[in-house]
C-alpha cells in the first residue's frame, strides 16, 4: 500500500490509511502468536498416532536382563543365599534368649515351725521363715485358687562364643562358596535366554527378509500375468493357456510361503515378549537395521575349549559347589568339638503379695532381682549324627565332582558341536552369494525377453523360482551363521563375534 500524499483536502484519506497500516503492523506482529496458538489447540483435538519403539539387539539384551523373570528368580536366590553368609558371620554376635510374663498368685506369708505364727511386721516373718502358709501339707490347693495379686518376672540369658574350634569359619566358608555356585547358575540362565533372544532377534529378521522377497516376486508374477492375459485376450504373442496355469501354480506357492513367513514372525515376536517377561510391550518391534551376517575372526577349536574351562558359568558354579560341600564336611567334623562360650543371666521378680525369706539358700522365685557371669564349655552329645552327616556331605562333594567331569565332556561338545555349525556357515554362505547373483541376473534377464516375447512362461518361472531359491539359501546362511556365532559364545562363555 502506497501512503497518499496528505493535505487538506484528503486529510480524511491520509487519517484513514494510517490507521489501517497501524492495523496491518498489529496483526503482522500477532500472527505468530495467534499460530502457535492454533497449532496447540488443533494438536489436543487431532489423536496423535501413536508408533511402537523399535528395539535394536542390544536393547532387547538389556531389557531381557532386567525382566526376564528366570534372570530375577536367580537374582532372587543369589541374595538369599548372600544373607546365610550375613548369618553364619553373625554366628559369632551373643545369642540367648528373653522371658518376661504376669501371672496371678495367692497371699503367701512367712511362718515358724509348724506355721505357727511370728509376731512381728513383714521384716520379722521374712527374716524368721522356715515355712507359709501355703505349705504343701496343710491345704495347698486352697491357696491356688485364692489368687490376691500379681506377679511378674523376666529372665534373660545371653550366651557368647570364645572359641568354636572353627564352626563358624567352615559355616562362612560354605555360606560364599554357595553365593559363588548360584551367581554361576544365575549367570548361566542369562546366557541362555541372551542366547535365546538372539535367536528370536535373528528368526524375526529372517522371516520379514523372506515375506518381502516373496512380494517383490509378487510383483514379477503380476507383470507376467497381466502380460499373458493380454496376449490370451488379444490372440498374439505365444502365450498359451498352459503359460496361464503355470504363473497360477507359482502364485499359489508363494502365497503359501508368505503365509509360512507371516507365522514365523508371529512366532518370533511372541518369543521376545515371552522372554523379555510380562513387562513386554504389546506392540513389541525390532529395528529396520539390514539382515547381515556378522563379521567374525575364527580361531582353532582348542582355543574355544580353553575359553570354555575358563569361562564357562557351569564350571564356576560346579566348583563353587563342591567347595561349599567340602566346607560344610569340615563343619560337621569341627562339631565334635566342644565350644568355650561365656554366659551371663539377669533376672527380676516381683510378687507383692508373697513374702520374701532373708535366707542365702531359701530360693524364692517371686520375688528377687540377680545376674551371672560365668564362663562354660558346651558340647552337645549327638556324635553319632554327626558323624553321619559328615559321610553324607563328603559323598554329595564326589557326586558334584563327578558332574563337574562330565559338564566339562559335555561343553566341550557343544564347543565342537558350535565350531562346526559356525564353519560349515561361514563356507555355505560364500556359495550362496555367488548363486544368488547368478539368480537375480537370471531373473534380469528372462524378465527383459519375457517382456519382448522371447522367453516363456517356462523360462520366467523357472527362473523365479530359482532365483527364490538362491535367495532363501542366502537368508538361511546368514541366520545360521548368526545363530551359531550366538551358540558359540554361550558354548565358551565368551563374546564370539
């Protein structure tokens, strides 16, 4: 807008176009605002979509670790086991026991021989006492069920160890090689649903790797149907109705495939939620990242086997366990060893309505207040039971040793068994490289003469399906050789890869 020359014969026009540009420069100003208003109204109104998050590997690794609830009943029981040794260390803090009870007694008062009566205040009957009252040969019965008061008394007993001819330390010894034996099966269970998640990682990949393969050859099969339908309709070209049928036979197959495809990554995914616990999404996905096989530096099998003595989880656990046997052994022996221990009492009494005798070797339980301190030696006399469970644990230690034997036989064949599978991929996989090249060239090439009439029905699908072939061969060496890399390391107890 261009400003009007102002005078006094347009000083209307000029007011007019000021104000306007006042107007223009306000809205011009407020326009931002009023859009970053609207945008916010219009995103609480409009649903946002919402997308589920895809996990990459190593994510759903981490994620199995902290939900998997196997991996936390091992957790579970590492800190059960953590407290024993909390409790076989505090063996050595004072034990006893404590009693405090009220109780409703009759009047009991001192008296003389025959209970004849002694003159006097309470200081005079308590300090003469040779019987009461409640005599059991004058009618006891009659006091017991005369109650007049209460009474009250507590006891405590503490009893402290000195020397233990070291029960205790065989107790502790036992307690953390046990702590050592469930961390090693604790660690073994992570391995094997690490190696499990791997597995379903690698099978959902493969399965979407085929299902898109087999719609990009859908797209083939339709270019080469709408072009026979076309020939047919118009009565040129050589294709037949057997060209038809055929190109229907080989859609029929790969819609079976897609649907076997589909199935498997349904089957993978429940497999990750499975795995992952009750935490896991609904929506559960993984990344888009391409399906490759890993790179890996093979070495000799030996090497693999000596990684596997070393670093194998069951074989830390297996040792562990026969430590704790043998430690648990030494305590049944240290057993037949008495203790040194020093124990002190005290105790309160109180029953205002029974008098107390004055007499150093009266023993007046309701009444009294006193403490001890003595030393002790403390041997319970069940030898012939512990000599018995001392046979039992040195027996279960050979029995765990015996198994550590044959899980050492055992891994080593899983060694040799994952080595194998790891090599035999690696070399399948060079072959089917080359054979899915060719196999696409083919496809190339029959699908140009095709499109030209100088291939048939026959030439193209033939060489669809062993293009398909090559490349499923191809998708099935890498997962394998994925898998077993994973099956490798859980083998040695060691990262492969």
């Amino acid at each position: 807008m261009v400003m009007p020359p102002c005078g006094k014969s347009n000083h209307r026009l000029c007011a007019s176009y000021i104000v306007t540009a006042m107007v223009e420069r306000r809205a011009r100003r407020l326009a931002p605002a009023l859009l970053f208003f609207l945008s916010g109204a219009l995103s609480l109104l409009i649903p946002q979509v919402a997308h589920a998050k895809k996990f990459t590997l190593n994510e759903l690794l981490e994620v199995a670790r902290q939900q998997n609830p196997g991996i936390r009943a091992g957790s579970a029981a590492t800190e059960a086991m953590q407290a024993q040794v909390t409790e076989a260390h505090r063996n050595w803090y004072p034990q006893g026991d404590f009693t405090s009870f009220v109780a409703p007694v009759p009047r009991v008062f001192c008296q003389g021989a025959d209970q004849t009566p002694i003159m006097g205040d309470a200081n005079a009957r308590e300090g003469n006492c040779i019987t009461t009252n409640a005599s059991p040969s004058h009618g006891a019965l009659a006091y017991l069920t005369q109650f007049a008061g209460a009474w009250t008394r507590t006891d405590v007993r503490l009893v402290q160890p000195l020397f233990d001819f070291g029960k205790i330390h065989a107790g502790v010894t036992a307690a953390e090689a046990g702590v050592a034996a469930i961390s090693g099966k604790q660690e073994a269970t992570r391995a094997d649903v690490e190696l499990s998640v791997r597995r379903a990682y690698w099978g959902l990949k493969l399965a979407r790797e085929v299902r898109g393969m087999l719609e990009d050859g859908e797209g083939y099969l339709n270019d080469a149907q709408k072009k026979i339908e076309k020939d047919l309709a118009s009565d040129s070209g050589n294709a037949t109705v057997t060209d038809r049928l055929r190109l229907r036979t080989v859609r029929a197959e790969v819609e079976v495939r897609l649907l076997e495809a589909k199935r498997q990554e349904e089957i993978a995914t429940s497999g990750l939620r499975a795995l992952i616990g009750p935490g896991a999404p609904s929506d559960l996905d993984i990344d888009d990242a391409d399906f490759e096989p890993l790179e890996i530096s093979m070495h000799p099998v030996n090497y693999y086997e000596d990684q596997a003595r070393v670093s194998r989880p069951e074989v830390h656990a297996l040792d562990f366990a026969v430590n704790a046997k043998r430690a648990l052994a030494d305590l049944e022996h240290r057993k037949l060893y008495p203790d040194l221990v020093l124990i002190g009492t005290a105790s309160f009494a109180y029953a205002p309505t029974i008098d107390a005798p004055q007499n150093a070797f009266s023993y007046n339980p309701f009444n009294g207040l006193g403490a001890g301190l003595a030393a002790a030696v403390r041997l319970p006399l069940d030898f012939g039971p512990k000599l018995a469970r001392g046979d039992r644990t040195r027996a279960e230690a050979k029995q765990i040793e015996a198994e550590r034997e044959a899980a050492l036989g055992g891994i080593d064949f899983e060694v040799h068994k994952a080595y194998a599978e790891l090599s035999e991929a690696e070399t399948r996989m060079a072959e089917v490289t080359k054979g899915e090249k060719a196999g696409k060239a083919w496809v190339a090439a029959v699908s140009q003469s095709f499109a030209v009439g100088l291939a048939d029905a026959r030439d193209f699908s033939d060489a669809l399906q062993q293009s398909f072939k090559m490349r499923t061969f191809s998708l099935q060496a890498i997962y394998d050789l994925n898998v077993a890399a994973a099956a490798l390391s859980r083998a040695t107890g060691t990262a492969v890869p």
